[in-house]
C-alpha cells in the first residue's frame, strides 16, 4: 500500500516538474519574442527606374504591415503595397507627370486596377549583426511571386532595405529588352529599386 502511494506521489511530482518546465520555456521564448506593427503614416517606400536615356522616381505607400522579432532576427514579417498611390517626384510639369503615373498604373507595367496590392513576406532573416542582417523574403506583385533577399538595418524603432527587383519576373514587359528587340533608346531598365523605411511600433506600446 505504502508503495503504491510513495509511487503516485512520485508520479505527481515528475507531471508537476514536467509541467513547470514547459510553462517556464514558454515564457521563456514568449519573452523573447516581439510583436511589431508598422506605423504607415511615418514610413516610406521610394522607388526609382532607368530607362536608356534617363530616369524616374516617386512614392508608394504602405498599406499595412507587422513583423516578428525573436532570438536578435526578423522571425517573419508580412508588408502590404498599396499599388494605387504610386506617384512620381521628379517630374514637375503636372500633365506629363500624371500621363508617366496613369501608365504605371495601366496594364503596361502593374496593371493596378487588376492587381492593387503587391506584398513582401519575410520567410526568415539572419540574427542583427551591427545593426543589420539579410533577409530572404517572397515578393508578389501582380500576384506572381518569386523569392528576394536584401539587407535591412535596424537604428531604433526604425529598419531600413534598399531592394533591387527585377519587374520582367513579374510580367511588366513595357519597354522591356528581355521581351522586344530593337528597342534602342525606348529600352527601360528591368531592374529597379526600392527604399524601404518603416517605423515599428511594439503592439504593447499600441
């Protein structure tokens, strides 16, 4: 009798210790993770095209966005684009200035009203290293996706990318030489560029 009681208790004891050690590694990486909400009114997201005989660049904004830090590293993260409000700085006069951004906004390039919303979903980033790690992400615009890496650096509650996309991966043929010959002077550049600023805000601080 006493045996069996001795050997209940003992059982117990090894559940409660079990128990207790589960609860104390949650906490443990509960602590260790945080949860981030994009301020979308202090962020910016730039982008800038060359074509053979100059240049453009503008704004878009973002949408919404959240990410994950846990462990010193993005754990993931998920940037909504809202394609529509892309605009363009660097053109004064405002009737070329509004034809240049009506024909991103056409079927030419992002095909806006068909596909308003390009993301960038962090699948995992290296632990912050001064300040700065590399990211692999998936980056989707006209709901085609291919994977993308970039650098970001962290100051603050603020992390900044510099991203270099390749837009023939993602159907945007206009003025393209990797889909039309003899282009010469109307080639545009596949590759363009995104700056990427955003200011986090700890969701216990929202």
């Amino acid at each position: 009798m006493f045996q069996t009681i001795k050997k209940i208790l003992n059982e117990i004891t090894m559940k409660t210790l079990i128990f207790s050690f589960l609860m104390i590694t949650f906490a443990a990486s509960a602590v260790n993770a945080q949860n981030f909400t994009v301020d979308v009114k202090k962020s910016t997201l730039k982008w800038h095209g060359e074509k053979v005989t100059g240049e453009h660049f503008g704004l878009i904004n973002l949408k919404s966005g959240s990410m994950e830090l846990k462990d010193n590293q993005i754990a993931k993260g998920r940037f909504v684009i809202d394609m529509a409000s892309i605009t363009c700085t660097d053109l004064t006069d405002a009737s070329t200035n509004a034809k240049l951004v009506n024909h991103l906004k056409s079927d030419d390039f992002f095909g806006v009203a068909k596909h308003p919303e390009a993301v960038i979903e962090i699948v995992k980033s290296s632990p912050f290293t001064n300040n700065e790690a590399t990211v692999d992400a998936k980056l989707t615009i006209k709901n085609i996706t291919h994977p993308i890496s970039f650098k970001v650096k962290k100051d603050g509650k603020a992390y900044t990318a510099e991203m270099v996309v390749d837009r023939s991966k993602y159907d945007v043929r206009f003025g393209s030489g990797s889909f039309f010959d003899n282009l010469g002077d109307n080639m545009i550049y596949d590759d363009f560029e995104m700056s990427v600023r955003i200011e986090a805000i700890a969701d216990k601080d929202i």
